[in-house]
C-alpha cells in the first residue's frame, strides 16, 4: 500500500505509512480503515508507536538548554542575539520541563482529530505503557443517561459508562455555556478596562485543567451577549469581559447531560469483558471553525487516575482548531 | 495550539503541529540581523535540536555546545537559506554537521557504523518481538544503548518533525535507505529488548 492510496490488491501497509503514522504526520482515512481491519498492521503499528513514543519520551526528558556554555579555552563570543534566545528558550524550556512534569514517563494519550472524523479506527485502543487502561476517541453518537456511544472513524461503536467519580470536562467554543449568574474564571489581556478573554472556565476550577494566560479573574457572569459580559468580582467590581470566536471556554466538571451529540470526545479507562470502558475520565472537544486535522500526545506520568484526569485535562486545554 | 503554558498532561505536538511555525521568513529577518527573530526561532527549533543531539551524543555539554554552534551557524548563514527544505530540516541538517564534526574529532564515527545500521538484522521474527511486551520505560533504556546511527534515524524519524524525504535529505540517502535504517533500528532496538528480558 503506498502512500495515502490504498491498494486494496496489496495486503498490508507499508513501512512508510506505518513510520508516518506513528510520527504524528497525516494518513488518509484508507490507511486508518485498513488499520482497523488489519490485525497484523495493527500489531505493527503499535510496535512503531512504542518506539516512536520511546523517542519522544527521551526527547522530553531531555534537559534545558538554558544554561550558559560552559566551554573552556573558546575565543568565540556568543553573540547578543543568540545569548537573548538562549534566554528566552531557557524560559520556554523551563516551562516545558515543569509541565512535561517531573520523573518517569509512563505512557501516552494520543489524539487525532480532524474535520470528518477522528479517532484511531479502531473502537478501543491501548494508552500506550498504561496496561489495563485504553483510550476510545470519535464522535460522540447519543448520550443514553450516564453511557456515552462514541463512534470511531470506522463506524465502530464503543459505549462508555460514567460514574460520579469520572473527570468529565468539556472545552471549546461553546459561548452559549456563559449565561447570567454563571461562577467564571476569566484569562485574557487587558485593554482600556476591558478584558480581551482568552479563555474562560465555567463552574469550579480543576487542578487538572491548566489554562495559559495572565493572573485570573474570578467572578459571576451578568449581562452575557453574543459579544462579551460584565464579570462582578466577590468585591463588587463590574469589569466589562469581551469575548470572541476564538475564546476557549471550558467546563471542567461537565455532566454527561450537558455533551452534545456530534462532538469529538475522548474517554480513557478500563475496558470490560462486554466491550464497554469504564471512564476513568472523559474530555469532550467543540473544535473552531474547520480547521486542519490535528494530532498530540498527551503523557500519562504514572497510570494512575490522577494522572489519567491530568492528560484529559491537558486535552481540555488545547483550542483544538 | 501552539501554547506550551500548561500545567501536566503534557502535549507532545505530532509534526503537523510542529511544522506550523515553520517560518522561512523568520530566516529571512535572521539574516537582516533581527534579534527578535533570532530568540524567536531558538525558541521554535532549540529544543527539538537538542533533544535530537544530545540522543546522538548522549553527552549533555557536548549536546549544548553542539546546539550553540549550529544557533551560531544559523546566525552567520540565515541570508543564504534558499528555501528549498524546510526550516527544521536545514537547521537539523546543520547540528548534524556540527555534531560529525565534533563527534569525528573525538575518533567517534557517526556516518560510518551507517552501513552495518542499514544491514538486515538477524533478530527475532514478528511473531516473537520483544517490542509486544515491553513497557514504555524499557524502550527508553533501549533506545540510549542503540549505534548512533540507529538512534539518529530513529530521532530524525519520530523527534523532529520531518517527514520521511526530509530525513532522507538530512541524512543525505534514499528514502528506501532510511526506510531499511528504520527497519535495522527498530531490529536492534528488538535485540536490546530481547536481551534485557532474558537477563531478568
């Protein structure tokens, strides 16, 4: 099979593709049918995965480069505008290493989304170096009370069953989330006292959903638009927030009843011997607009349940689009 | 997307994330002596080149050294990039240099050992990979005891971003050639595996 044209004639992917696919870049849908039919490309690229994973473990363990050279008996002199972007990729990399987190890597949630479909083309897939703990990502087909039908590239089905405990989160753009009298965290620039929102959280705040930006605000929504609100501070202070089509909101504890069907959503947890996953926690995604497809691994430190919530954290956080 | 201030969960942006500030107009304001441009772009590539050098030097310092010379290089050279790769390419192909450079000084050999990478291995079959039952830490290990030129390919491949042909361009042989590079190191990663379980 070469490239992105499936050959039907010819049985099983090719190198290229395999490599390809585990480095991240992008295979047709064919590739990702065949890899959900074909058992033994499947078991090849979960090989490749694992060594891809492998070297991209290493490489994010790999220390800063933020210290000075220290070379010895070196005539040459750094140049102004390199010492700036050591500086500055010191910075970077600080904050890489502080949220690539400490220790040993377990394993790895990836994610691929796109405008038509998502998912890995298969109904559950393992999360790589986590035994016991699988991943199913697509579309999420109907909510039946606490069970959620997500449906793979393939047309697969997978239900997966919440409980009080699940870390289920939403994020997106989902503007319609901000209503009068909502409990917001808002992040953003300031411009003549008005907040530019970046992104805004809805409800309580978790320890799993790190948002980037400037110092949050926190406050209760009052007079919500299509355009902005007035954020009213526990003090009293009414400060106009803006919002716009690429402000990320995200509700980090979601109900199942809250998701809408046609979303792309991702639950990680323990399979049963009916088929179904046990949802350790759920990430449910409303991309921007139609953008490319896209793809990222999250890192699983330790396979355990807060570092589980810590990954599909992590994937609530990304203005996927 | 391209953010990286966040908390743990850790994204590990796959190449198509990566190549989206892929900027050769960043080169081009390098090349007028722009300072900004130049922090920016060591910002965008930095890391992934050394993480790429220190998996093919194992040395930490070397690794630093090594990357502040290919940032100096890039530097001196920005103007003259034509633009006929891509940004992460040309500045790989650049730390490669400067790594067999420095790597060929210390009477290490890098490029040569590329022929017994490219042979076929005598490893085990696909039925009986120690691949299928390790852990992802294992490989890891594995992966540091690999022939420089196997963990470069397998770095190239899957730690920068580049697609096939530009890890061939960088390597300066045939896709086909990087393919059984792969195949070869992916053989011996098995090997390593291998020998590590049956020693427990």
């Amino acid at each position: 099979m070469k490239a992105d044209h499936a050959d039907t004639h010819h049985p099983h992917l090719d190198l290229g593709l395999l490599v390809s696919h585990a480095a991240g870049q992008p295979v047709s849908e064919r590739v990702r049918e065949h890899l959900a039919r074909c058992e033994q490309c499947r078991r090849e690229a979960n090989r490749w995965n694992l060594v891809a994973d492998g070297v991209r473990g290493l490489a994010a363990a790999a220390p800063e480069t933020a210290q000075p050279v220290r070379r010895q008996n070196s005539r040459r002199r750094v140049p102004r505008p390199l010492r700036h972007g050591i500086e500055l990729v010191g910075v970077a990399a600080a904050l890489l290493v502080l949220f690539l987190g400490a220790g040993e890597l377990a394993g790895f949630v990836h994610v691929h989304l796109s405008t038509s479909s998502t998912g890995q083309g298969t109904a559950l897939i393992a999360v790589t170096g986590c035994s016991q703990v699988e991943q199913a990502d697509g579309t999420l087909e109907q909510v039946n009370g606490s069970s959620l039908v997500i449906k793979g590239v393939t047309g697969q089905t997978v239900t997966v069953r919440t409980t009080a405990t699940t870390f289920l989160s939403m994020s997106g753009a989902l503007p319609s989330e901000i209503t009068d009298g909502a409990s917001v965290t808002v992040r953003g620039s300031r411009s003549d006292g008005t907040i530019q929102a970046d992104s805004i959280t809805v409800g309580q705040p978790s320890s799993a959903v790190s948002l980037p930006g400037s110092a949050p605000v926190q406050g209760t929504v009052a007079d919500a638009s299509s355009s902005g609100f007035t954020l009213v501070t526990s003090g009293g202070t009414r400060i106009p927030v803006s919002t716009s089509s690429s402000t990320l909101v995200v509700i980090p504890h979601a109900t199942p009843g809250q998701l809408q069907a046609g979303g792309s959503i991702v639950a990680v947890g323990n399979a049963g011997s009916d088929g179904t996953l046990a949802a350790r926690a759920v990430a449910a995604l409303y991309q921007f607009g139609s953008g490319p497809r896209l793809a990222a691994s999250f890192r699983v430190r330790d396979c355990s349940a807060r570092s589980i919530d810590d990954a599909l954290g992590a994937i609530s956080a990304m203005p996927w689009g | 997307v391209n953010d990286p201030h966040r908390d743990s969960g850790a994204p590990t942006f796959t190449a198509s994330h990566d190549r989206a500030c892929d900027d050769p107009g960043l080169l081009t304001r390098i090349g007028q002596g722009d300072e900004d441009a130049m922090a920016a772009f060591y910002r965008e590539h930095g890391r992934v080149v050394f993480a790429q050098v220190l998996l093919v030097t194992g040395e930490r310092l070397l690794a630093e050294e090594i990357v502040q010379d290919t940032m100096l290089a890039v530097w001196r050279a920005a103007g003259s990039f034509r633009g006929e790769s891509s940004v992460r390419s040309w500045v790989i192909a650049i730390a490669r240099r400067q790594t067999r450079d420095r790597l060929r000084g210390r009477r290490l050999r890098v490029v040569d050992d590329a022929f017994l990478a490219d042979q076929p291995g005598s490893g085990p079959g696909p039925e009986a990979m120690a691949l299928d039952r390790a852990e992802l830490a294992e490989v890891r290990g594995a992966i540091r005891e690999l022939a420089p030129a196997h963990r470069e390919v397998l770095g190239l491949a899957f730690g920068s971003g580049l697609s096939l042909p530009e890890v061939a361009d960088v390597l300066e042989i045939p896709v086909g050639t990087v393919k059984s590079r792969l195949s070869a190191a992916r053989t011996a990663l098995n090997r390593v595996l291998d020998e590590k379980g049956k020693s427990r």
